[in-house]
C-alpha cells in the first residue's frame, strides 16, 4: 500500500505530466479513498450508476464493452491515469474495468469531484487535453477496426501495445500485458481462430516471439515496415 507522500508525488509529478496545482493535489488526498483490487476483479460494470470517478495509482486496467455473446476491449490503462471522463456528463459508465494485476486507484465521489472543478474552472482545460487525446486515439482505433485486411488490423494493433505497453529486451520490445488470441481478438474485433492464424504467420516470418501469452516484437521498425506494406497493397487493391 502507497503512502500519503509517495501518493501525493505521482499526482504532482506524473499525472497530467505534473501540471495540476497543490491545491487539487490537497483535495485529492482530503477526499479521495485509496483502494486495492486484485486481479480480475471489477471496478465496475457498464450501465452501473456512475458515482465514482478514479485515478490509476499503479496496476493496470482493461476497460472492454460487454455483449451477450463477445467482448470488445477498448484500451488498457497504465498508471498514472484519470478514469473514466465521458462519466463527467452524470450518465452511467459506459463500459466495465477489470483489474488485470493487483492495482491501486485512488477513488473520488463524483459530485463532490464535480464541485471542486467547478470552483476551479482553470483545470478544466487539463482535463479537456486529456479528454481530447483520448478522442485521437479513439479515431486512431477506429481507422485501425475499419481496414478490411485482418492482418493490417492485428499488426498495427501489436504496434500499438509495444509502443504504449512495451519494455525493451534484448529480444526486441516485449508487450508486458498476457494477451491470448481471444483477448486479441476483441481488441481487433476479428476471430480468435483468425488471429491465432495471423500470429503463427508473424512468427514464422520473425516479426514477433510468444512465449507463454508474452508476445515480443523483435523489431518494431520492421513490424512498421510490414504495416505499412500491407496498407499500400490494400490501397492499390481498393
């Protein structure tokens, strides 16, 4: 369990870069409560009443929409991150969290959360960047989801986990969320029975390694290249 001052440097420090002020800082601490979750535990679900919103200590967390038969994985957080902002409107959540490893959040009701921002317009504007960089990486997924050829989708989709969820070895990038071909599956929207095809395929050609659900790139600027290949093939067939 974090203490009281290793928990006020990641909020002054890491989040939002270090740009929100001491007083928000102060509030945080006064009114938050800090909670541990073990893994696989749940957060949340979508349509529960949203009275809470969080900030991402440490551990990581998959937010995923649920449907009667498939699950879509929308984006992994890592620490430190605030969570979730489209429940600023006063609507229920949107989507379910799951805790994929112990994790620590920091949890604020939301009205009272509410209340301080509105005492405190200027922070709005940090919230709005992040909100806004959150919409680019929805039209970012959203472009990806839309290509037609389920290699280019589950390609650039590993591009991304390595880049935001990767550490360098000296393999090449290991991606340190497990991730099976279902779970790939439903941040690709493709199936399973297709991306375990697809990821035979980047292994034989020495792009990636698996190794007990531990996927490495063994070298991103050559995943780039394949990428980019591929999209130029699939424009010149179009």
């Amino acid at each position: 369990m974090l203490n009281e001052q290793h928990l006020r440097e990641v909020l002054s420090t890491k989040l939002f870069s270090g740009k929100m002020t001491p007083e928000f800082v102060d509030f945080c601490l006064s009114h938050g409560r800090l909670r541990h979750y073990a893994p696989k535990q749940y957060l949340y679900f979508s349509g529960d009443e949203a009275t809470t919103v969080y900030f991402l200590i440490s551990g990581r967390i998959r937010l995923y929409l649920m449907g009667e038969f498939t699950e879509k994985i929308i984006r992994v957080l890592k620490p430190p991150v605030f969570f979730p902002e489209i429940i600023l409107d006063g609507k229920p959540y949107p989507h379910a969290a799951l805790c994929i490893e112990d994790t620590e959040v920091l949890a604020l009701d939301q009205q009272i959360f509410m209340r301080f921002m509105e005492s405190n317009p200027s922070l709005l504007w940090i919230f709005y960047r992040e909100l806004a960089l959150d919409l680019r990486r929805s039209y970012r997924q959203i472009k990806n989801l839309s290509l037609g050829d389920a290699r280019l989708r589950l390609g650039a989709k590993l591009f991304a986990l390595a880049h935001v969820h990767g550490i360098k070895t000296q393999n090449g990038v290991l991606i340190t969320i497990p991730l099976s071909a279902t779970e790939l599956a439903g941040m690709c929207s493709l199936a399973r029975e297709s991306v375990s095809r697809i990821l035979t395929e980047l292994k034989d050609i020495k792009l990636i390694e698996i190794k007990k659900k531990k996927i490495t790139v063994l070298n991103t600027d050559e995943l780039s290249s394949w990428i980019r290949e591929r999209a130029a093939r699939s424009r010149s067939l179009n």
